[in-house]
C-alpha cells in the first residue's frame, strides 16, 4: 500500500491505520485489476508480487528518484515478499516471469521496476524492489538512474511470447 499511497491519507476516527490499509487492499483485490499476484508452492503461499499501471502507484509520481522517465505508459512493479523459509530458492524470480506473463495479457506494452543495485545488504526493505541483477537476467534494460544504487529498469513486452 506504502506506494499506492501519497501525502497524508484521511484515516475515519477508530479505525488502526494498519486495519484502514488492509481494507483498502482487500478492496484493491477484488477490483478488476488486483494489486498483484500470489505465488503458491503447491496450497502454501510463499511470496507476493505488486504490480500494475503506474498511475495506481501515486508515491512514484511524487519521488526524485522513481519519478517517470518519459511520458510513456508503463506499467510498474514496486515490490517482492517472499516468506523467510522460501527465500534464496527462486521464488523472485518465478514471480517476476509470472508479472511479466500477467502484464503482458493484460495489455501493458513495458513493465518498468524499481530495483536495488548494491553488493552488500542493506535494510531489508530496500531488497523488497528486487536486485538488478535479477532483472538483468530476465531481459530488462536500465533506462534511468537518478541514485548511485537506484536504477529504473524496463522490458518491452510487445512480442513478448506468454503461454
């Protein structure tokens, strides 16, 4: 929700902010579009991908670092969890084929990400955007880096084959 967010949002009077996102998310998922997808290892969920136009991701409008490269229309993918007792296993990058598969159905003609470019671990959130590397592999271009470990990277889905 952290991206679907910008400025001060308007929380009713009782209501935890915590309890106020996940209602707001719950009303996302049974939208037409949802807000991402949910990667299953056999009946157990393992991990969570964002992603969507980038007009739903009001925060990257706003920012110095993620704001649009061009005025092309994109479609954003802002964030991975994976559970702790399934990460370093692949579930990243299945999800990633899976967003990129998912974009591509639904009409997006780039997906366009947000991923972290260092060597050495930093604050867990940061790694919530995916590695470079990871992207690399799977075909997607850096367009734009406004930060040293900050670039924008983009994969042109026309042509892309989805089975």
């Amino acid at each position: 929700m952290y991206y679907r967010e910008s400025g001060k949002v308007a929380i009713p009077p009782g209501v935890k902010p915590s309890e106020f996102r996940r209602q707001r998310l719950r009303g996302f998922a049974a939208s037409e579009t949802p807000p991402g997808l949910i990667g299953y290892l056999g009946d157990v969920p393992v991990g969570w991908v964002s992603l969507g136009p980038r007009s739903a991701f009001l925060k990257l409008a706003r920012s110095p670092v993620l704001k649009p490269v061009d005025d092309r229309p994109v479609w954003s993918l802002v964030c991975f969890v994976v559970a702790g007792p399934y990460r370093r296993r692949g579930v990243a990058e299945t999800l990633l084929e899976g967003a990129v598969a998912y974009a591509g159905e639904q009409g997006a003609g780039i997906l366009e990400a947000y991923p972290v470019d260092k060597y050495s671990p930093g604050r867990d959130d940061a790694f919530w955007f995916g590695s470079k590397s990871m992207y690399d592999r799977a075909g997607f271009v850096e367009v734009a880096r406004r930060r040293p470990e900050r670039p924008i990277v983009r994969l042109e889905l026309t042509g892309v084959r989805h089975e």
